[in-house]
C-alpha cells in the first residue's frame, strides 16, 4: 500500500454508524435502522443472494431486506416508462473489430 | 478567458499582482513560474512534497507516495525545459492519480483488501501515460472509498479522507484524496472518476473545480471499473482552464476502450483561452436554470442562495438564463445508481462469494444489491436511459438552451458525525443524472455556507460541449474568486 499502509484512519474519530439510506454521506447507511423485516422480503432477498452464490450473515440479510423494498419501488418507476419499441438497452455491432 | 469587470455580491476578481508574489496554486500559475524562471519544477515538487508530509496526517490523502521518482522527473524537467524541449503546460507539474487507475510506479488497491496486487502490472493506464507524456510529476496514488463506492471505512487498514476546510467533515467521494489534495496545494491537480458525481462531488465539498467530460472522450481502460457503461475519468483542478489544460491532454481515442470517441478538434484550452466557441465568453448563452421540485426541495437555504448568487454572476456576464424542467430526471439520477450497482455486481460476484468478509460491510451490501436487480430490469433502466437522454437533447435543441445549470449537491461537506439526514440522502446530489446522459459536467466553486464550507455550481453540456462548458466556467471564475479561496489547511 506504499508509504502510509500504518492504518492511522483507524485511530482517529471516524464515521459513525447511524442514518438513513442513501448514499451520499460519509456514514455507514447499511447497518439496520428500522424495526423488523417483512417475511416475504427476507425470504425474497435470501434466495436471490442464494441464486447468485453469495452466503452473508444473517443480520446481513436483514439488512438487505430492509432495503428491498425502496430498491423495488425505484426499480418499479422505470417499467412504468413507455420505452416505445425501438430502444434497446445496448447496441451489438457483429462488425466491430476492435 | 476572464472578465476584467468586478461585480456583485461582494466577490471581487483574483488580483494578478497577487499571485504573482505567492507560490503557484494553479497549473497555469505554476507552468508560467518555471517558464519565467521564478521557481523550478523541482523547488515545486519539493514544496508539494513537504505540504503532503505536513498534512497527510491529517488529511488522508494518499495511499502511495512516490517521492524519489517524482523529484527525478521534475529535475529532468527542468533540465529539458532549459535546454529548449517544452512538452506544454503539465511539463514539471506536480500531479496526483486517484488509486483505482494504474500507474507504473506501484501497485493499485482501490482502497481494497481484496483487489489481487497483479491487478496493476498492466502499467500506466491510457490516461495516466497520456499525462506522463506531456511531462507530469506523478506524485502518487490517492485515497476513495472501497472500490469507489464504498464509505469511510474505520475497520479497514486504509486512511479516511478528511476535509482542508474543516476535517470533522467529508471530503466527498469518490475521488477524495485528489479532492483534498488539490484543496490544500500538495497536488496542482490531478485523476479523479466519476460513475455517479465522484469527481464533482469532493470537488463542491472541497472548494475546487471537476470535470466529468462526455463519455468515451477520455479512455477509462486501467481503471478499476465500477459502472462500465456510467464510469468516467476528468480532471480536478483549482480552475477551469487548469482543467481544460488537462482534458487537452487526456482526451481521444484509445484501442483499448472500445467506448472512446474522437474528440473534437479544437483544444479545449484554446476554446477556453478565447471564450468559447462564440469568442463572447458568457455573453449570449442560454443557460438553462433546473427548476425540477425534487432539485429545489433538496438544498439548504445556504445552497439556494449561493446559487441564486451564481445564477445572478451568469447573467450579468450577459447570459439568458431560462427556467427548465428535465424530463425524466429522477429517473436519470436513480437509473445511474441501480445500473451501476448491476453493473458492479457483474465484475465483482466471484471475489464477493470468495471474500466477502474483505470487502468492507457498506461496499459488500451496496454491491451485492445488484444480485437483488434482474436482467429485465436493467434492460428497462437502460431502454429508459435512452429515451430520456433523446428528451433532455430535445429540450435543449427546442429551447436553443446551451448550457444547464444547478447546484451540484444540496448541501455542503457532511459531519462524520451529527449529520443531517436531508444532507445524506440520495436526493441530495445533484450529479449522476448526467452520468446517465454522459454528458459533460463540471463543478465549480460557487460560494459558501453558514459554516463556511464550500458549494458547488454545476455547468452541463451538451455531448462533447467540454470546450463549451469549460469555458462557461472560465466565464464564472473570471468574475468570481471562490475558486481560489484556500482552506485553512492548505500549503
């Protein structure tokens, strides 16, 4: 890590560990905030992860969970965009050479 | 290009008699020095140097410093510059490379424990070659935020960025250490990324200017990607025209980035120097003011009225400045951040199933969150992407508007501790919209808060309207001094 890798960050007051989500501070906003998970979520997230060969902690899918919801509502705005039929998320060029 | 005339809003035009008596804090400043003859490359590179062990400490800046190979490049400098070889305005410049590109000199972590050490043995990336081509001193690497998107991260063994104008505060990321640096003179400028506002949110929270150029105009190949298709390399400088110095240098093609476009023929500081593509500087552009509810509600009365302050420098420099709402807004600044963590999520699954507790908690979370986005739905993210870049165009070539304008975040530098929940949420920046659109975007220096930390103005552009939107930005500064205002921590 060249010529400071002492980890002095670590003894000076650092970030803490509260607030919302989002991400624009400085704070850790993926620890837990709020009161519990909907079941359906949890079991939602779990498998998803599972599907993709992640293996978090527990709390750590709780945390995700507690996310899940606003992810979906934001995910949820753009398919209520008519798109039309003619626009493709990439163009492929067969032709491309480099 | 700067207007000789002072205005309102108490803010007076930077004194030339000034700066001619202090040590260079601008590139132009500093390539004018070591042509006059007033100070060497080396003597630079040595007062840099001397800043970065005085304020390292305290700022976390760096990652990797490479001492001994920046004083030999600028002693050969100098020595070339004596003997007649000006490779331009970099030549003997004491520069700085954000820690997620590759430089030849030492290895690149990202601020990562888990990124593999052979990652960088590629040497230089395009663009840091490009720069070492026109005679840069490569300083070193600096810090960001895990993988350039993780947050200040107390239980790994990397520094945390802390900001010159007060170090209880962010520096903004994810280009922090080349934020803070260029902030507090240990660097005159230097690398930063940008897939959702990483350049131009520490360069509003720091008090300096960044440039997010178009897409594709600057290769991004030897980057640690993040977003591959919202990712961006520019500049971050104390000015505009040390800016377009700089894209001059970086931008064009290069066969290794298949997203590289032509870049446009002029110089970009050529554009600057002669006040944009007119001649006129701000004088007859139409500048189209944000007015979107979600924008509005999201600043501090603070922001608000520095950006009414900058609205009113605008104008007065004979600009038309017209209300505008951009179509699909939101979903241009949420689509950047839902993409990219798909995107994310692509190149990092096997080291987050192999490693996952070396990634740091936010970074793992963020990232892994792309596992929670299907294939369907990022095709619609994008297909919407697509409309709602055609809209923003049609609304500027409908209203004949050359330039958009608004504030680049909300609020100014955060606490690390204490902050405001309105100042921390998503709704509070104001920059990954234009990564959507890949247009460019630059932050400029714009006035202060209640606490006297920095705010930032941004200027976009049409695609590759750098030129344009630099010189639009040489037009503010040159009526204005905020950007060269120091922080109490600074060389």
């Amino acid at each position: 890590m060249g010529d400071r890798g002492d980890g002095s960050g670590a003894t000076r007051r650092g970030p803490d560990d509260a607030g919302p989500v989002g991400p624009v501070g400085p704070v850790d906003q993926t620890r837990s905030t709020g009161p519990g998970v909907a079941a359906d979520d949890r079991a939602a997230v779990a498998a998803l992860l599972s599907a993709a060969g992640l293996d978090p902690p527990a709390d750590e899918i709780d945390r995700l969970a507690d996310l899940h919801p606003g992810l979906r509502r934001s995910v949820e705005r753009f398919h209520a965009v008519d798109a039309g039929d003619g626009s493709t998320a990439a163009i492929f060029r067969a032709g491309e050479v480099s | 290009m700067t207007d000789p005339a002072a205005t309102s809003e108490g803010v007076a035009p930077s004194d030339s008699t000034a700066a001619a008596t202090r040590p260079p804090v601008t590139i132009a400043e500093a390539a004018a020095a070591i042509r006059d003859g007033s100070m060497t490359s080396l003597d630079l590179t040595r007062a840099c140097l001397a800043a970065a062990d005085r304020l390292d400490e305290t700022l976390g800046t760096w990652l990797a410093r490479f001492d001994e190979s920046a004083l030999t490049r600028a002693a050969r400098a100098d020595e070339e510059l004596a003997a007649g070889h000006d490779l331009g305005p970099l030549h003997g410049v004491p520069l700085g490379i954000k820690d997620i590109l590759r430089t030849d000199e030492g290895p690149t972590t990202a601020q990562s424990l888990v990124l593999d050490p052979s990652w960088g043995d590629g040497g230089d990336a395009p663009v840091v070659a490009r720069l070492r081509a026109a005679g840069a001193v490569i300083v070193g690497k600096t810090t960001t935020m895990e993988f350039a998107i993780g947050r200040p991260d107390t239980s790994k063994p990397f520094p945390v960025p802390r900001n010159p104008w007060d170090p209880e505060r962010w520096t903004g990321g994810s280009s922090s250490g080349t934020g803070n640096g260029v902030a507090s003179g240990q660097i005159l400028g230097g690398l930063g990324t940008d897939t959702a506002g990483s350049v131009r949110l520490p360069a509003a929270f720091n008090g300096i200017t960044g440039h997010k150029p178009t897409f594709g105009l600057v290769p991004k190949s030897g980057c640690v990607p993040l977003g591959l298709s919202y990712d961006h390399v520019g500049p971050m400088t104390r000015s505009a025209t040390d800016a377009a110095t700089m894209l001059d240098v970086m931008a064009g093609p290069d066969a290794s980035d298949r997203t590289t476009v032509p870049r446009p023929p002029a110089r970009f500081a050529d554009v600057v120097e002669r006040g944009g593509p007119s001649g006129r500087g701000l004088d007859g552009l139409r500048i189209g003011r944000l007015v979107n509810p979600e924008l509005l509600d999201s600043c501090a009365p603070a922001t608000t009225a520095a950006f009414d302050a900058a609205i009113g420098q605008l104008a007065d420099g004979g600009a038309d400045v017209v209300e505008v709402l951009v179509p699909h807004y939101r979903e241009l600044s949420t689509g950047a951040f839902l993409a990219l963590q798909a995107e994310a999520f692509a190149w990092h699954r096997q080291h987050l199933i192999d490693r996952w507790d070396d990634y740091g908690r936010p970074t793992r979370l963020t990232i892994a969150q792309g596992a929670l986005i299907s294939a369907g739905d990022l095709v619609q993210i994008e297909r919407v992407r697509h409309v709602a870049r055609a809209r923003v165009l049609e609304l500027l070539d409908d209203g004949g508007i050359d330039l958009l304008a608004s504030p680049t975040t909300g609020w100014a530098a955060t606490p690390f501790t204490g902050a405001r929940p309105e100042a921390i949420a998503i709704t509070a920046l104001h920059t990954p919209a234009w990564n959507s659109t890949g247009f460019p975007a630059v932050s400029v220096p714009m006035g202060v808060d209640d606490d006297g930390l920095p705010l930032g103005l941004q200027l976009v552009g049409r695609p590759l309207a750098d030129g344009l939107v630099l010189s639009a930005a040489d037009g503010y500064q040159g009526r204005t001094d905020w950007h060269r205002q120091l922080p109490p921590l600074h060389r």
